[in-house]
C-alpha cells in the first residue's frame, strides 16, 4: 500500500491562495526568528512543533545570561540553549520574548481548511471500537511543499486505501468515502522529486 499520495496545487484555486498564506506566514515567523537568535548573539535557532524551541551559538563563544545548555542537541551535534527559568529573571523574560514570537502556521490547517479527513473511525463485532489518525509519520495530516514561488504541492496520507483497508477489517468505517478538494491535480513522488530537483540545478547555476 502506497503511504503518500502527491498533488500539484493549480493555479487561480482557494488550495494556492491558502499556500501562499502559508509560505508568507512561514517567511515572517522564521524572520523574527533570525531577528531574535541575532538580538542574543546567536547563529541559529531550532524550531518545534509550533514555535521556536532554542538558540545555537558558535562554537566557544560565551553564552549570554538567561540561558542554559539543554541535554538534546541539533541533528549536526550542535548545543541547543534554552532561557533559564529557575532562579533567573532574565531567562524569564527572554522565555517571554520567545512567547510573543509568531508560531509557526500549521499545515494540519490545510486539511481542515479543505475538509479532507484527519482520522478514521471504525467499529466491528465483539465491542471493537477505535480510530485511527490518518496521517503522514505521527502528526502531520498534510505536507505543504514547494519547489519554487507560486509551484505548490500537497502530500496526503493515502486515504482511499486507509479507508479500504479499514473496510476490509470492520463492518463500519467513518468516513466511508471522501472527495479531493478543488484545486488539486494528482501527480507522482518521481515528478515531486523531480520539481525540487530542477530547482536545486537552477539555484546552482544561478550562483
């Protein structure tokens, strides 16, 4: 069974004008981020699930008061440094400037915007009752991707073949069926990496 399915975002559709809020959205929240990591001497910063999670600074450079080295470090093996909060009220107060930091836009937003499922319930015999997210890895219900301005792709957990193979196990599946949103064309991971592909060989030579 197929895990992923891939779309191309058509022109002129609400599916490109919520994409275009999104990536604007996304722009802004990761250039206060930049604006915040340099205010405080650092080079970068890591991101969670919704906001800024911590700064990374240079190697040996000395680290501002408010902060403390947190255990995890970055993908690269770099420290992740996060405000203190005990016994510090500057970490206290720069834990209040990251709070009023823009969160990062959702792309769960992106299914419920467009009423494509998120889940599925089912019941069966012998009192069996669940649900079942429907999702690509644990959380995410929708991927907004693009490979230049204005060429956006959506990729979807396959949902006709979740809910098939729901049917297949229990008497009753909710959603029983769904319809793709206008807007979205159907397209493949080869053109998907593909797009992204010619885009990273036009940057190049551009250099």
């Amino acid at each position: 069974m197929t895990d992923r399915v891939y779309y191309e975002v058509e022109p002129g559709s609400e599916a490109l004008k919520f994409c275009q809020r999104y990536a604007a959205d996304l722009q802004a929240a990761k250039n206060a981020y930049a604006d915040f990591a340099k205010k405080h001497g650092a080079k970068g910063w890591t991101e969670g699930f919704t906001r800024l999670a911590g700064l990374v600074f240079d190697f040996g450079a000395t680290i501002p008061s408010g902060f403390k080295k947190e255990r995890r470090r970055t993908s690269d093996g770099q420290d992740v440094y996060t405000p203190r909060l005990r016994g510090s009220e500057h970490g206290k107060a720069i834990a209040k400037q990251i709070e009023a930091l823009p969160a990062l836009p959702s792309q769960n937003a992106f299914a419920t915007t467009f009423g494509i499922p998120t889940s599925l319930t089912y019941a069966g015999g012998d009192c069996v009752r669940g649900c079942s997210a429907l999702t690509i890895g644990v959380v995410t219900s929708a991927l907004i991707g693009w490979s230049k301005p204005g060429a956006y792709r959506i990729v979807l957990p396959d949902i006709d073949a979740r809910i098939a193979e729901a049917k297949e196990r229990y008497d009753t599946v909710e959603p029983s069926s769904w319809t793709l949103p206008e807007g979205l064309t159907r397209s493949s991971k080869a053109r998907y990496d593909l797009a992204f592909a010619q885009a990273k060989v036009e940057q190049e030579e551009a250099a």
